[in-house]
C-alpha cells in the first residue's frame, strides 16, 4: 500500500470520485508513478490548514499483449 498527504483540495476531490467509482489513480511519488485503486481518504482534523492521507492499493502494470487481429471474412462481397 502507498500512503501519502496532500493539502490540495482539487486533488483530493479526484481521488474520492476515484474511489467512489472504484476507478485506478495515478499520484506522482518523486519520480516514480504510481497507479492502483483508492482505499481511503481521511481527513486530518488536527492540522491547519486542512490535509488528507490518502492510501492506494497499486494495481500491476498492465502488459503489452497485441490485441487478436480481426477476423478476416473470405467472402466480404457476400456480406455487402
């Protein structure tokens, strides 16, 4: 799990949609990306001005399997 805290509102906003919609975000740690589902967002009430810790689940990288090619119809004048 990656953790991290963030102030920016806007930001946060994404990743509880994200997360409502149980869709993948990707926050920049440094200089690596990181990509996975949103597991929670809480607010720290302790600090001023207001921040978040955000967690994400990271998701695998997807691999680059070649999609199928089409299928290739013998008799296209049939098909017209």
């Amino acid at each position: 799990m990656f953790t991290f805290e963030t102030a920016d509102r806007k930001e946060v906003r994404r990743f509880r949609i994200a997360q409502f919609n149980g869709r993948t975000a990707t926050v920049r740690s440094g200089e690596a990306m990181v990509t996975g589902h949103v597991r929670s967002v809480l607010e720290s009430k302790s600090t001023i001005p207001q921040s978040w810790t955000i967690t994400i689940v990271p998701s695998a990288p997807k691999s680059d399997v070649p999609r199928p090619a089409p299928a290739v119809h013998i008799f296209a004048e049939d098909l017209r």
